[in-house]
C-alpha cells in the first residue's frame, strides 16, 4: 500500500524503518566517493589514454557535455517522484515496466562487478603501499600489486570492514567518507597543481583536438570510459527517500558532477605535462604511484598513493549503499525478494541486504581471478560497466524527455531542458555504446577470456542484460509483481507535479 503524503502535501515519509536525516553534503559525500575521483584519475585516465592517446582533456570535457544533459533528467524526475528507485521507477512508469526493470538490474549488476574490480584495486593499492614501506615479502610469498589473486584477497578483508560499516547507518558512512574525502581532494589539488606547471612536457593543442584521434572506434571508446568515469553522480538520488529534502538530492548529484569535471580536466592536463603517452598506459593500476614519484621524493611520494588507497575504500562502501537502496525498491514492488525489503530495527537500514551484497561482491571478485593481471580485470570490467551505463543512462534521460513532454509548449526555454538535452544525451550515449559493441563483434575471429578479445569484450556486457531479461521474467511470470502491470512504483507516492504530466 503506498505511504501517505504529509498534511502539507509535501515530502511523502520514508519507509518504514528508514532514517530520514541526511542533508546534501552527505549526499554529496556519498555521490562523490561513489564516483571516485581520485581512483578514475590514477586508474581510468591510463586506461583511456589506452584508447586514445593524448587526448584526455578534450575527451573528458567531451563526455561530460551527454552526462550533463542525463544529470538534468535525474533532477528534474527526483523533483516529482523522489524514489530510491530512480530510474528503475521512472522509466517504468515512463516507457515500459520491462526497460524500467533492466535500468534497475543494470544498476545491481554494473554495481556489483565495479565493487569486484575495486576489490581488487583496493588489495593493489594496500600492496603498492606496503612495497613503499620497504614490505615485498608475507609468509614467504613475494608481494606483487599487479597479482589479481593477492590483491583479490586483501581486497575482500576491505570489503568485508567496509560493509560491515555501510550496516551502521548512511549517517555514519557518510561521515567516513567526508574525511576522506578531504584528504584525497588536498592530494589530488596539490600534486595535480604542481605537476601542471612543473612537467617537462609541453602543452600541445592536440590536447583539445578530437579530430586528431586515430579512428572512430578509438573515440567512441574513450567517450564510454570517460563517461564511466562521471558514474556514479547518481548515487545521491539512490538515498533521496533518506534526505530531509528530496531538493538536497538533486543538488548534490549536480554539485558532484561539476566536481568531477573539474578535477578530470586537472588531471588529465596534470598527467600529460608529467608523463609520456607509454607511461600512461605502461603503468595500469599503479599509475597515481608512478606519477607521485615523479614529482616528489619519499616520503612525500606516497600521499597520491595513500589518496588512491582511501578512495578505493570510499567507494567500495559508497558502492555498497546506493545498490541496496535500488533492490529495496525493487523488493518492495515485488520484482525481487522480500528479503531486500528488511530493516534492522536497531540501525533503520537495509542491513541484511547490505551484507548480502557485500557477501556477493566478493564471490564475484574470486570469479574475477580468471584475469591474472589487475590491469586486464579493469579494463575488461570498464569497457562492460561503461557500455551498459550508457543503456541506462540513456532510457532514464528518454523517461525524463516523455514524461516531459508537454512543457515543449510552454517556452524554449522549458523544451530545451526537458526533451532536447536529455534526449541529446540519450542518443550520443546509445549511438557511441552501438558503434563500440559492433567494433567489439568485429574485431575478432574467435572468443578467448581476454580485454584484448573483443567478443570476450562483447560477452560482458551482453551478459548483464540477458540476465536482466530472465530476471524480469520470472519477476512478471513467477512473483507476478504488479509492477509489470502498472509501471509503477508502490511507495512511496510520487509529489504533486508542478508541470503538466501526459504520462
């Protein structure tokens, strides 16, 4: 039955159970450690220089230009229908109950092999730091950071501390994660600030060029990882039915998104005045470390290292909540188990969700040792999360344009930002995921387990959403979730809307 709306028709409660005393700094600290900055620079900006050279300010700014017109679509449907859902309900109820469904799947899943692959960073950055003290053997076993296996398992014991705290409350993990937060921005700020100015390489124009990127594929693959990259800004949104005031949400989930840009463009500037193009690629899931010790001696060098480490950390735990939130939404429409609907009385938390998804993250983390090598597991985990976050991104900002769609009448002003930037988006996203998933199909001849094998690159993602589809099916055919019938959500109730709403 759906939650009642407050005498002053304003914001409708929380769930049972739920705390409701969040503001929008922590939902900006939530947001902001679930999109790592500091672990997309010193990881994800070698990895697109993989794709595309020296080119990472252009493609960065690039990226964010669809993003922003996404970020748009989630503020202005948080503002009628604030749901922990988001997506999930919005394009269920826009679109269709089945999209609606994969968004949300999408979600759980692309969630879960990012907190698998972060495991992993994790382990390699507690053994990168161990090396810097001077620490290269345990037990008779020689540490190597780029070992999936030894960084895999140190991983787990992270994650495992960092759920356990995720059970405590949002209130507390937030808190956490603003202090780290602090430190890794102080870090970044410095060392990136510095290095712009004191690298010996030259600026170049071609910096800002995209027209000199060697090919299409190359730029459509750049894109998606940079918008990999800005993943995460949505996690404020997964905690709205938790903040004071649905607005904070929004704000929050902007805020973080400009945030990122800014710190994107001074690291990819920062990094290509201190390294070469094969330094940036050479040195995978150690590359914060190498560019610390390119500018700084010990025991200075290692601060961008310990900043890495702490927002490996910040994001396993911010990863952890924003999932849950989406599965209790989806337990409560009876599209998954009543299991994800339970609240611990002691904290107001999803906590046996919490730890369920903790438990699950570290099975597939193991499953993960396939790829031997750290750098292979993030590539191939990038390339699968950042194609099948366009798809969601997109059905969301196409939700947001139908939804919408009335206010065309009403000025440009209102059409532009309800239906043509969000739909914009949409299109550039699905557009630069297609082309890229039929360069996969086309690249090879056979199938082999490798980032390099671009069936094995198309498998991945094409995985996640086959089992989105039968999970749909059994949620329709089997749970006979109502949600199928309806699109709706059943709680809480949507806001009055202050736009007209043909839907």
């Amino acid at each position: 039955m759906a939650s009642p709306r407050t005498p002053s028709g304003g914001v409708p409660p929380a769930p049972a159970g739920l705390n409701k005393n969040l503001g929008v700094i922590d939902g900006f600290a939530i947001a902001a450690s679930s999109t790592a900055a500091t672990t997309s620079i010193g990881i994800g900006l070698g990895v697109t220089a993989g794709a595309v050279g020296l080119h990472l300010p252009i493609i960065m700014l690039l990226a964010f230009l669809p993003v922003l017109g996404i970020a748009g679509a989630y503020s202005r449907l948080n503002r009628v229908e604030p749901n922990m859902g988001s997506g999930y309900v919005w394009v269920g109820r826009s679109l269709s109950p089945w999209l609606g469904f994969l968004v949300g799947w999408i979600g759980i899943v692309a969630t879960l092999v990012f907190l698998a692959y972060t495991t992993t960073v994790t382990g390699s950055a507690l053994l990168q730091l161990a090396g810097e003290a001077g620490v290269h053997e345990a037990a008779g076993l020689r540490l190597d950071p780029d070992s999936t296996a030894q960084s895999t398992l140190l991983g787990i014991v992270v994650l495992v501390a960092v759920t356990l705290t995720a059970v405590t409350g949002i209130r507390s993990a937030a808190n956490l994660q603003k202090y780290l937060l602090v430190f890794e921005y102080v870090v970044l700020l410095g060392f990136c600030g510095y290095g712009l100015f004191a690298g010996p390489h030259p600026f170049s124009l071609d910096w800002i060029n995209p027209f000199t990127i060697p090919s299409g594929q190359q730029l459509a693959q750049g894109l998606l990882l940079s918008v990999f990259c800005f993943w995460g800004f949505e996690a404020s949104f997964s905690v709205t039915e938790e903040v004071r005031d649905p607005e904070d949400a929004s704000r929050a989930g902007v805020i973080t998104l400009f945030t990122m840009l800014g710190l994107f463009l001074l690291g990819s500037f920062a990094f290509q005045r201190v390294l070469s193009l094969d330094e940036l690629t050479g040195h995978g899931a150690q590359g914060l470390t190498y560019f610390g010790d390119r500018l700084a001696d010990q025991p200075l060098a290692a601060l961008p290292l310990i900043a890495l480490t702490f927002s490996a950390v910040a994001s396993l735990q911010s990863g952890v909540i924003p999932t849950v939130r989406g599965m209790f939404a989806m337990g409560r429409d009876r599209t998954l188990g009543p299991f994800w609907t339970r609240v611990s009385p002691r904290y107001g938390t999803p906590a046996a969700g919490t730890v369920a998804v903790g438990c699950v993250a570290a099975a597939v983390a193991v499953l993960s040792l396939v790829l031997p090598k750290v750098g292979d597991l993030i590539l191939a985990s990038v390339n699968a999360i950042g194609v099948v976050v366009a798809l969601s991104y997109a059905l969301t900002a196409l939700a947001a344009a139908a939804r919408f769609r009335g206010t065309v009448r009403e000025s440009l002003h209102q059409a532009l930002r309800a239906v043509v930037f969000p739909v914009a988006g949409a299109l550039v996203l699905l557009a630069l995921g297609g082309y890229l998933c039929w360069t996969f199909y086309t690249s090879a001849d056979h199938f082999e387990v490798s980032p390099d094998n671009g069936w094995f690159m198309l498998m991945c993602p094409a995985v996640m959403l086959l089992t989105g589809v039968v999970a749909a099916a059994w949620a329709k055919w089997v749970r006979k979730s109502p949600y199928f019938a309806t699109g709706r959500s059943l709680a809480p109730d949507p806001l009055p809307e202050p736009v007209r709403d043909p839907a």
